[in-house]
C-alpha cells in the first residue's frame, strides 16, 4: 500500500504546472465573480421584496370571551344600543 501512495504522490507532482503564471487569475474568473455579485444583488433585491409584505407580527390577536357573533351569524349589537322588537 505504501509503494502504490508513493507512485500516486509522484505521478500528480509530476503533472503539477510550474512556472511564472501557475496560480495567476484569468480574465473568465472575474466575469464568474461578476455574475456572482450581480446575482447576489438581485436576490437581496427580491428577498427585501418579500420580506415588506409580511405582516409586523405573527402574534394572534387577543381572544376575548364574548362572541363577536350573534345567532345565524349575524354581528351581536354592541351593548347600550337599541334592538328592535
């Protein structure tokens, strides 16, 4: 196993590029990083969209005892006021 390590450690140093542009940039990944950056925009762009249109607060409302409802769903009178006969 150790001599099969060692063939496979000289055969990939033997491939690896030397010389004065080993590990320079290219011109293909600035237009990568580019692209990048401008779909980064448009997604926070997007996101800010949707993220307006959600309510302030998920919290339920306050439940109170007494139904806002009257019989057959009509709205129950608010007290003091007059009720026909």
């Amino acid at each position: 196993m150790t001599s099969a390590s060692a063939l496979l450690t000289a055969w990939v140093a033997q491939g690896a590029p030397k010389g004065p542009e080993f590990g320079g940039s290219s011109p293909i990944g600035l237009v990568v990083t580019l692209l990048m950056l401008i779909a980064l925009v448009i997604l926070i762009r997007s996101m800010n969209k949707h993220l307006r249109k959600l309510p302030k607060s998920f919290d339920q409302p306050d439940q109170s005892d007494e139904p806002t409802e009257g019989p057959g769903g009509a709205p129950k009178a608010a007290p003091g006021a007059d009720t026909p006969k």
